[in-house]
C-alpha cells in the first residue's frame, strides 16, 4: 500500500512595503474560491504603540519611517525587550511585552520561511502546521527572549539566520520528523480529532463509529507487530503494514463487535468486516486527518496559536462513547418539550402557586412566589446550599432537603409529568425506534442517544440477536436456528429487552424533568434579584458606571484593557471596588426588604459578592451581544 502523500502549493505571502507594517502586523491563512491565501491583518494595540513612541522619542521617528533602517528598528526592540533601559513618563506599563509583541510581528515571513522549507523537505508535514509551530514559538515572549539572550552571547550570524534555524529546528521536534510517518499519524492522532477529521469528510456516525473501532485495534496490532521490539535505525519512520496486520485487526474486530463496550453502530451491523475493509477505513483516517489539520490552520488569530500546537497523542484504547444515563445542557433542557416551552413555564408557574406556603410578594416589576421558610429564594434565587439554608432559617438539613423535594419539586415534577405523559408514547417510541431506526441512529437525538447508551447493559447474546432482527432483519425462526433456540424464545427474549428499553427511557425521561424543574427554578428565583441589580446599578453616580462599564466590558473581550484617557488604572479599580461593594449593600438592603432575612455572614456575603461578579460580567456580554448583532 503506498503512502499517500500529495505536495500541495505553498502560497506566498504578498510584501510589507514599510516598517509600520513590518512591525505591527501578523498572517492570516485565509481560504477563497478554493485557493489558500496568506495576507497581512494589522494589530491596532501594535500600531498604536508605534505612534507613541514616534511621538515622543525623534529618533525612533526616524527609524519607523526609513525603510532600509528596519534592522535598526529590529535591535531597538530587541534592547527594550532583552534589557530595557529605566522607563520614561510617557512609555507604556506594559513596554517589554509589547517590545516582543513588535518582535514576533516582524519575524512572521521567517516563521514562513522555515515551514515552507521542511514542507519542501518532509511532505509528511502539512505548511500550516509547520508554520502554526513556528509562529507560537516567536510569540512565546518567554522562549523568544531565551533565543534572543543567547544570540547576544553567541552571535555572528544576523539573528533572522539564527532565529531561522532555532524554528526549523523547533518544528522537526514538535512534529518529530525522522520518525513521523503516515502510519505513526494514523495510530496517534487522538480520537476526538480523528472523529471530527471525519464528520468534517461527511462521513455517516455510522461509519465514524465503525473506523473509530477499528482503528483501536489497528493501532495495537500494528504497534505490536511493527513497532515494538524492531531493530530500528535511529530517526528511522514507521514500517508500512503488512496484511496480516489488517487480518489480525478485523479477527479482533468481529470477535469483540458485541461486546457492551462496542458502539452500537458496530453491533449492529450483523456483517464481520475484512482485512481489505480495515485497509480502505486505515486510508480514509490518514485522508481525513490531513485535510481537517489543513483546515484547522486557515484563518487563526494570534490567540489561537497555542492551543494548536503539535499532534495531540491520546491512548489509542480511550473511549468517547461512554454513555451511561445522559445529562442535559441548558439548551437541551428545553429542547425535550421545546413545542411546549412557554405552556411548560405557566403550567409550573401557576403549579408552583398551588403548593403549600408559597406566598406572594409585590415587587416593582410584578409578583414574587417565595415559600414562607424562605427555602426556594435562598436555595435557587442565591445558591446557598441546603447546610448555609439550614443554618440561617434555623432548620435541621434533612428538613431543608425533605421540604425542598416534596413540598416543592415533587409537584412540579408531576405537573411536567402530567403535561408530556411520557407513559403513553415511550412503549410505541421504543418499537418504532428499533424497526426503522435501530441499524443507523440519529445520536443529535437526545432520546435515540439515551437508547443507544441503554443497550450497554445487555449481553452479548442479546446485543447479538437485536442486531439480527432489527440490523439484518431476519425472521424469528431463522434467528432462533442461529441462536440454538425457537422463535418463541427468541420472541420473548425480544419482548423482555423492549421492556427493558421501554424502563430505561422512563427513567431517563424521569431525570431530564428534575433537570429541567431545578433549570426552571433557578431562572424564576434569579430572574427578580437581577432585575434589582439593575435598578441598583442605573441608580449608581455615572462615574462608578462608567468605571464599571471600562473595566468589565474589555474582560468580556477578553483583549488588553483599553484604560480611559482621563483615568489611569488605580482609579479605575477603585471605581470598579466601590461600584461592587454598593451593589452587594444594596442587594442585601433590597433581600432584607423583601424576605425579612439578613444576609450578613462569611458564607452568605461571599455568595453575594459572587452573584454581583457573575450578573456584571453577563451584563455586559449580553450589551456586547447586542451591540454586535446591530452591527
């Protein structure tokens, strides 16, 4: 079998004409109408940078705009990064970083020097990544100023020659060239990212799942048999497969195929694969994995380049279908009854309304439904645990938690129940599943996932015979030769595991309503205290807002704090600190007000001062939201 290795072109960037350029700008792999493109993206703090300095030093004026004086720019930087001189009034706090922020934008074109030169060389290596290694070496300030510190020893050579070595050198070991082969990327390339190689090719889960199981063995077999124990020479790549290497794999393959930990899309499919199968499904890993690292190098930001570093290694035994009773996320929460979602919140709005103690509380905005204990408010309105509420009400935990779950999520619970009456569509849900869906399952399905997770718990005889029905389809009588039994049997055994599937859906469906009445509660009980922030916080003086909005705002973009011209970071803090310690007085004054409780201890402050973090930060990335989709 040949190696198959095609060298794609490896495009060019265009020139940075001007030392402005050459300093504050970085690559961007782009893809259109089918062509990989390199381009320049300017960095605003970088050029930003470049200004003040031209603005304030005549000399570095010069130097910025001269263009055959861009080495003498270059050492600039490196002395500031390397050895900086005593600061000057007008210089940025954070000088240094931002020196070798300049640094590693101009040596970008030698980042793509040295992955286009081991592309050339080593075909086995895609350029993006090379080139990916490279540019998250240089903008490693800590690794950069390690190489700039010894060039200063060492130099002769001009550092953009030696930093071009120190980067080829750099890629050979992380993608360990000399040892890296299509094989060596076949058996270590992780499960997840083999996984989603392949749903990126359009590949069925049904085959995904398939390879993914193949693979595992593969992996083993071949490492065994080529790898381990080999008097190799050193750098020496990984041999090619001999078939027996392939027959081997699929013997394991079909002698595990029905065991519970096989997915089900391997056990259901009642036909042994072949030796020539595991060959094609071993190519299309290898086909798979090179174009998805191709994409996964395209339009990178600097952010992005460390997390995509290298060749992620995993134990080729490790496992991501390991189901077993699924929880939901908050989008799913409602996707269960999601053509029911706003008759679901009044049926447990007005539920709730009915349950012992609950009482009404006259808010600014409308209604609040709190139970007298003041159990509910505290425990999904504030986050404080059964033990904190036990404490503050004077109560014993075990009342806390027996109130909470009779008097309250119990109701709601057969409210849900009532209105999705789960007992009367789950048995003829299960038999439709299996007659048409059974060989090739939707797992986006919350529901057809649950079932497929449930067939874990059967043997393998019974895993064996669901596969021969509803996989292949055969009669009872036809099964029952194969299985050494009569159809009758084999009717009731197929009777017994639709119960089984029919008890395991109810339960399931049972835990997804108590996921969904906690959601609900949460939201109900949070809803009013974040309305009362925000009434707290609109009545806060506009230079506390404003130093709120400053500091709070830019953390949402996670970018570099664009501090305000007018106020210098230690203000700025110190408006963020008094804006805090108002709103969590004011939102303790406002639940003294309405639940007649105090919320003054350790434990209870710090959950305050949490919810108050918590509400500002979604604040604003709810108003950054915003403001981009008006964008």
């Amino acid at each position: 079998m040949s190696t198959p290795f095609n060298r794609d072109p490896i495009p060019n960037p265009p020139p940075r004409s001007n030392n402005i350029d050459r300093f504050s700008t970085y690559l961007m792999v782009d893809s259109q109408q089918g062509l990989v493109i390199l381009q320049w993206i300017a960095a605003p703090r970088l050029r930003r940078n470049l200004q003040c300095y031209a603005a304030n030093n005549p000399q570095f004026a010069r130097l910025r705009e001269v263009k055959d004086l861009e080495e003498q720019l270059e050492q600039f930087w490196i002395n500031l990064a390397v050895s900086p001189p005593p600061p000057q009034e007008w210089e940025p706090t954070n000088r240094q970083e931002l020196a070798f922020q300049h640094l590693a934008s101009y040596h970008e074109s030698i980042c793509h020097q040295a992955a286009k030169g081991i592309a050339y060389k080593h075909s086995q290596v895609s350029w993006e990544e090379a080139l990916t290694i490279a540019r998250a070496f240089i903008y490693n300030h800590q690794k950069l100023g390690d190489i700039l510190r010894k060039y200063q020893i060492k130099g002769s050579a001009k550092f953009s020659t030696y930093l071009h070595e120190v980067l080829i050198r750099t890629i050979k070991s992380e993608t360990s060239v000399g040892r890296y082969s299509y094989w060596r990327l076949i058996c270590q390339t992780s499960e997840i990212k083999l996984s989603n190689a392949l749903e990126a090719a359009h590949y069925r889960q049904t085959e995904i799942s398939q390879i993914l199981f193949a693979r595992k063995y593969f992996t083993n077999v071949y490492v065994f048999n080529r790898v381990k124990g080999r008097k190799g020479r050193p750098g020496e790549t990984w041999p090619i497969p001999q078939f027996e290497d392939f027959a081997e794999t699929a013997n394991c393959y079909n002698a595990e195929r029905l065991l519970p930990f096989a997915p089900h899309e391997v056990a259901s499919n009642p036909h042994p694969v072949t030796a020539k199968q595991i060959q094609i499904w071993m190519q299309n890993c290898f086909d798979a994995v090179k174009e998805y690292k191709n994409l996964e190098y395209q339009n990178l930001s600097l952010d992005e380049l460390n997390a995509n570093l290298g060749i992620e290694i995993a134990d080729p035994t490790t496992r991501i279908d390991n189901f077993d009773g699924p929880e939901l996320g908050e989008d799913e929460l409602t996707s269960v009854w999601s053509n029911q979602s706003e008759e679901i919140k009044q049926v447990l709005e007005l539920k709730l309304k009915e349950c012992r103690d609950i009482i009404e509380v006259r808010l600014s905005e409308g209604t609040w439904l709190i139970d007298k204990a003041k159990l509910l408010p505290l425990k999904y309105g504030f986050g404080l645990t059964q033990t904190q509420i036990a404490v503050l009400c004077g109560l014993q935990q075990c009342k806390v938690s027996r109130n909470l779950k009779n008097k309250y999520i119990k109701p709601l619970m057969e409210a849900l129940a009532e209105l999705s009456q789960p007992e009367g569509w789950v048995f003829d849900y299960v038999t439709e599943w299996l007659q048409k869906y059974f060989p090739s399952p939707n797992r986006a399905d919350i529901v057809q996932a649950a079932l497929i997770g449930s067939l874990k718990q059967f043997t393998v005889v019974e895993r064996e015979l669901l596969s021969l029905c509803y996989g292949e389809k055969l009669n009872f009588n036809i099964i029952g030769r194969h299985l050494e039994c009569s159809a009758d049997e084999v009717e009731a055994k197929l009777t017994s595991i639709e119960n089984q599937l029919h008890n395991f859906l109810l339960s399931c469906i049972e835990k997804w309503m108590k996921e969904y009445v906690n959601h609900w509660l949460h939201i109900f009980y949070q809803t009013p205290i974040k309305q009362a922030l925000k009434h707290h916080f609109m009545a806060l003086p506009y230079s506390i807002q404003q130093g709120l909005q400053i500091y709070y705002k830019n953390s949402v973009f996670l970018e570099e704090t664009e501090w305000n011209l007018e106020q210098n970071q230690a203000e700025v803090l110190t408006l963020v600190w008094e804006g805090k310690c108002q709103l969590e007085e004011d939102l303790i004054q406002w639940t003294a007000d309405c639940l007649d409780i105090t919320l003054i201890g350790n434990e209870e402050r710090q959950k305050i001062n949490q919810f108050v973090e918590d509400w500002l930060k979604n604040f604003y990335a709810l108003e950054a939201g915003e403001q981009e989709n008006e964008i």
